[in-house]
C-alpha cells in the first residue's frame, strides 16, 4: 500500500506505481516529471547534458491523439443530441402557439389589440420558460450533487457557474423567440377568417 484516496475522481478502483506503470510502456520510460514550482530555473543545465529533454514552466500536453478524437467525437455527438432537443421544443412550442389561431382570432373580434395579444403571449412565455428553468435545474441537482459528494465531497458541482447561465439563456431564447414568432405569424390573418378555421 503506497496511498489511499477517499474521493477517486474518476481514477477507478487501483492506481499503479510509477515502476509498474512504467513497465507496461514501450519505451519503459517515464514522459513527465511534476517539479515543485521555482526549481524549474535550476534544472535548465540538464538540457545541455541529456538530449531530449525540456524543461518547462507549465505543464506540457502529453500526446494524446486518440484521446482528443473521442473527445471530439463525443463532442460531435452532444450536439447532435442538443439540437434535435431545440429542434423539438421549439416545434412544440411553434404548434401549441399555431393551435391557438382561433383564441387570437376571437380576443380580436372582442376588441383585443394585436400589441396586447403579444403582450399576453410574451408574458406566457416569460412564466414558461421560467417554469422550465426551476424544474430543470430541480431535476439535475440530485444527480450532478451526488456526483460531485462522490468525485470532490463536496455537493457543489466543480464546473464553471457560466456554462450553467449560458445553458439557462439559451433555452430561454430559444422558448421565448419560438413562442413571439409564431404568434405574430399567427395574427398576420384577418380575424374573421380565421375564426371559421377548423383545428
């Protein structure tokens, strides 16, 4: 036994020693050594004394071509997921908005103003997508705060705060711009026309 964690960060179950990692590599080297911070300066004459080696003050990125491949590919896919996700909420927010022709129709023919319908619809909206952003965020606390006890032992998710805000505005956009462009397509019709439509 050389060290125990209590949280693995994702690590998995064992971790080998530098001998025995080392043994299981073709070159049987070691790639990197982590210095202390300021005794970088004082390594520099090994350079002159063994070809091959560099000494830098940051952390040089290893080769990992596979790796940045999956990642990508991973990448690649997230997207695909998140846009039929836009792509489906903003339909279904675009037909329960066009199946309310008749409803606009009649608030007209009463003596509703179109800027009070969009007003109205706005409004809607505003309550929709604020709904949409509590329940959620309730929805991915339990699992990401489990997560995050189990990985850091804290309940604190350790990303950024504005990747969650970004992801907040942008559904936010997305509900609010799908429901305003609808409706005002939708009073683009004469009233009494569309009052004789059938659903």
């Amino acid at each position: 036994m050389v060290a125990t964690y209590e949280h693995d960060l994702a690590f998995g179950g064992h971790v080998l020693s530098a001998a025995d990692a080392r043994a299981h590599t073709s070159a049987g080297l070691d790639s990197a050594v982590l210095v202390r911070s300021g005794t970088a300066s004082a390594l520099k004459d090994l350079v002159s004394r063994y070809p091959g080696l560099t000494v830098t003050e940051q952390v040089a990125a290893q080769d990992q071509g596979d790796q940045r491949t999956q990642f990508l590919l991973n990448l690649v896919a997230v997207g695909v997921i998140l846009g039929y996700v836009a792509i489906s909420v903003s339909n279904t927010l675009v037909m329960s908005t066009v199946s309310r022709r008749r409803e606009f129709a009649l608030l007209r023919l009463v003596g509703t103003g179109r800027r009070q319908i969009v007003r109205m619809m706005r409004a809607e909206a505003l309550v929709t997508v604020g709904l949409a952003a509590v329940l959620g965020t309730a929805v991915a606390a339990l699992p990401l705060t489990l997560l995050a006890i189990g990985f850091t032992g804290v309940p604190l998710p350790s990303g950024s705060i504005w990747v969650y805000l970004g992801v907040l505005a942008g559904a936010a956009l997305l509900g609010v711009v799908s429901i305003a462009v609808s409706t005002r397509l939708s009073l683009r019709a004469k009233p009494i026309d569309t009052i004789g439509l059938r659903e």
